[in-house]
C-alpha cells in the first residue's frame, strides 16, 4: 500500500513540475495577434449616412416647433456629428450651460442635452414680447426661476422633434431624468469614452445659441449597424424628394401681405361722434412694418411708384440667407 502511495505520490509531482514546461512551449507556439487601440475609434468615425438624416429632419422639426414655441422664425444649422472623448466634450462647452440628463429609450443608457446661456436668453426675451436679441448678463449666477421654466418647455420640444426625427429608422425617445448645472455631475459616460455629439446652431438676430444633444457610443452599439448601413438609403432619398416636392408646392402658394399705415387712437366718445365727411388725422410712422399672418416679414417706406401706391421694403425682418423652404425665402 506504501509503494502504491509513494508511486502515486511521484507521478503527481512530476506532473506538477512539468506543468509550467508544457505551458511555456504552448504560448511559445501560439500565434501572437496584435491588437491596435485606436481600431474601435477609427470604426465610430466612418461616415453615418442614417444619422445625417436624422440630424437633416431633426433641423426641420426644430425649427418649426420653435416657431411655435416663441413666435420667432430662427435659423438653425447642424453642424456634422462629432465624435470625441467625453471629456474633451465637456471640456470645451461655453460656461454657462444647462444640462439635462435624458435616458435613450429603448437603449440601456443616458445622454445630455446641453442648452447653452445665449440661447435661453433669446427665447426668454421673445416669450416676453421682445425681438430675441436681448442677452441677460449671468456672471457666475444661476439660472432664475423663469429661465428654469423655459429651459424645461424647450426639452420637451426637443425630446419631441427627436423622436419624430427617428420615426421610420429606430424607436429611439429622448426621456427627462434630471438638470444639472456643474459638468462634475452629469457622468452619462466615462471621461475616456467616445460620444457622439450633433450641435444645433441656433440664431434669433444677432445672438446665436446651441442645443448639443451628446449620446455615449457604448450606448448606441446596439443599431450601430444601423447607423453604418445603406438600408436607409431608399428611405432617406424618398424623404429628400418629398421634401423638394414639399418645397415647390409652399413656394407656389399665395399669401397676403398686410402693411398698416397707421394706428389713431380715438375715444368712444369721438367715434359716435363721426359721420359721413369727418376726417380722421393720421401721423404716418417713418417706417411700416409689413407682415403676413401677423409676422413681421419687411420693414418698409410708403410712396408712390410708376403712379400707383407702392412699398418700398428698406429692410427684410426675417434673415435673407438660404431658408428650409429652399434658397431665400425673401423675393
């Protein structure tokens, strides 16, 4: 039984001191594989054809909905998809801003939607009454109330529009989660992580404002195939054509164009008085605003022209460079 037990106890050994033998020659046979870190980098940054539709209909919607929301017809730019670490996004974001931090349903993640100060002092100072153009100092205060409030109707606008924007690619939903205001508390993604951030330009006059709106790459794997593939192509080019197609049909339709001469004020008492030949004074303002359905569209002077009554437009009230509709929309 001994001499069982030693034999045993021997080969167990010399196995054990083979081991390390066998595993060097095993990895001295295998074949080595390099691996390059910057692969995955150089596979985000090849061109996204579905995600440049997106962020052409996301443009439109935008700008429509923002119509609605201020009564203000801006102009909006998107600026083509950037991918970066996050933390050189953070990094070069105009202090300050607002985050927002929205989950990506149905995908399993955060992104931000960031609103920059300029922005949200336009859209207050147009909800107000004003022409947009009015830049509200902040130096180093926080958001008011008021702003607050107008940040949180123009998320919801853009969660909105978003998701309209993906309607036929994906079911991708922008939802609340929370605000900050400190970029220290908005880690949607590590600081060495890729994200993909699309910047929407916004102009109301002179003051210009962006919405990026930045998703963690990790998070959108799942349709990264998707967002590579052609199979949106059909798609995208029968959105162009009805866009075109779209664009024709408005530029063709008619619209009133409505100039007020002037605005007398009278009591009730002066005008139960009038009768048939009474004259009504009126003080011409030096210059006349015309519109159409109630927006302000030229600023003009009032006259004759080759002996008929005429405008003379001095100066376009909505910006003259290429519109959605299609090259100027100022003719």
């Amino acid at each position: 039984m001994d001499n069982i037990f030693d034999t045993a106890t021997d080969a167990a050994k010399d196995a054990a001191d083979a081991a390390p033998d066998d595993t060097v020659e095993r990895m001295a046979d295998a074949i080595v594989r390099e691996y390059d870190m910057a692969a995955q980098e150089r596979m985000v940054r090849r061109p996204m054809p579905t995600l440049d539709i997106v962020n052409e209909r996301m443009q439109r919607y935008l700008r429509a909905g923002i119509f609605q929301f201020a009564r203000r017809s801006p102009e909006i730019t998107v600026e083509p998809t950037v991918v970066q670490r996050f933390s050189e996004f953070l990094e070069v974001l105009p202090a300050p801003v607002h985050f927002s931090v929205v989950a990506l349903r149905p995908l399993r993640g955060s992104g931000l939607v960031v609103c920059e100060s300029t922005l949200i002092s336009a859209l207050v100072d147009a909800l107000y009454g004003g022409a947009g153009t009015l830049q509200a100092p902040f130096d180093g205060r926080d958001f008011s109330p008021t702003e607050q409030r107008v940040i949180q109707r123009l998320l919801t606008l853009v969660c909105t529009e978003y998701a309209k924007a993906w309607k036929g690619v994906y079911p991708l939903e922008l939802e609340f989660q929370r605000s900050e205001t400190h970029p220290r508390f908005v880690n949607v993604a590590a600081p060495a992580d890729l994200v993909l951030v699309t910047t929407l330009q916004i102009t109301f006059g002179e003051l210009k404002g962006a919405i990026r709106i930045c998703k963690p790459w990790a998070v959108l794997d799942p349709v990264r195939d998707m967002l590579y593939g052609a199979q949106q192509a059909d798609a995208i080019a029968e959105d162009r054509r009805w866009v075109t197609q779209l664009t024709r049909e408005i530029q063709a339709a008619e619209v009133t164009l409505t100039a007020e001469l002037a605005q007398p004020e009278l009591t009730v008492g002066q005008l139960l008085a009038m009768k048939p030949g009474d004259f009504i004074p009126l003080e011409r303002a030096s210059r006349i605003v015309a519109a159409v359905d109630g927006t302000p569209v030229f600023a003009c002077h009032y006259g004759t022209h080759n002996a008929r009554y005429a405008l003379r437009i001095d100066e376009c009230v909505r910006s003259d460079s290429a519109h959605w509709l299609g090259g100027s929309h100022v003719h």
